[in-house]
C-alpha cells in the first residue's frame, strides 16, 4: 500500500462524527454553578448532534469539564452534559461546546440525517 492511500484512510477515519451535526437555533436554559453561585441562564444553540453541541451563553462555566444542565424551552426536557470548550466571542458573550452525560438525540425534537448523508448529494431545485 503507498503513502498516497494510507493517509487518505487516516484522514476519513479522522474527520468521522459520532453523530451528524445540523446547524440549528433551539432556546435553551442553561443551569451551572460559577464562583459558589447557581446560575441560570437563557442561550440559543448553534450547532447540535446527538452527543451535544454549541450554545451562546452571556456568562460561561469556568472551565472544560464543568457540569451544565440544559433544559430544551420547546420540549421542557433537560439533560445533564459536560462542558468540552468555551471561547470568547466579540460583545456577544460565549460559546460553551458541551457533550451530554449520555446521547440524547430526542433532546433536539429533529430528525437528524443519516450518517451518510452528505449535502453536495442533494438537488436543490
């Protein structure tokens, strides 16, 4: 086998999800504790998937690993998930990238497309 193919092999097995991501604003409320203090907060999310997501949030958890609680407003169902990123965004607050506690595809209320679905696929008429 050349190199040519071996990193081609790498780089797919790499770029592979656990569950397929959709760009989708759900308003959430988000519940944490910061500096000895329970937090709750209202947020809209950016990116979802059945393991977790992006939301924008006004305060952020102190750190990755922190314990948010995320209840969805649509459906009133909450789920417990970890913090895995936060980055500062320009006078909009934060990103918190968080992974449910387990997956929780149910949480969204969509239908996430198959895993191998792939958009430059479809025909848009």
């Amino acid at each position: 086998m050349n190199d040519d193919s071996t990193n081609v092999s790498t780089t797919a097995v790499s770029n592979r999800r656990r569950s397929q991501r959709v760009f989708l604003n759900v308003r959430v409320v988000a519940r944490f504790r910061l500096l000895q203090r329970e937090w709750i907060l209202e947020g809209e999310t950016r990116v979802v998937n059945a393991h977790g997501g992006t939301i924008q949030l006004s305060v952020a958890p102190m750190a990755a690993g922190d314990i948010l609680t995320l209840t969805n407003l649509d459906t009133d169902h909450s789920e417990s998930c970890r913090v895995i990123r936060i980055e500062a965004l320009t006078d909009q607050g934060f990103e918190v990238s968080f992974a449910f506690d387990r997956p929780s595809p149910d949480f969204w209320a969509v239908a996430f497309p198959p895993t191998d679905w792939l958009e430059s696929t479809v025909t848009h008429d």
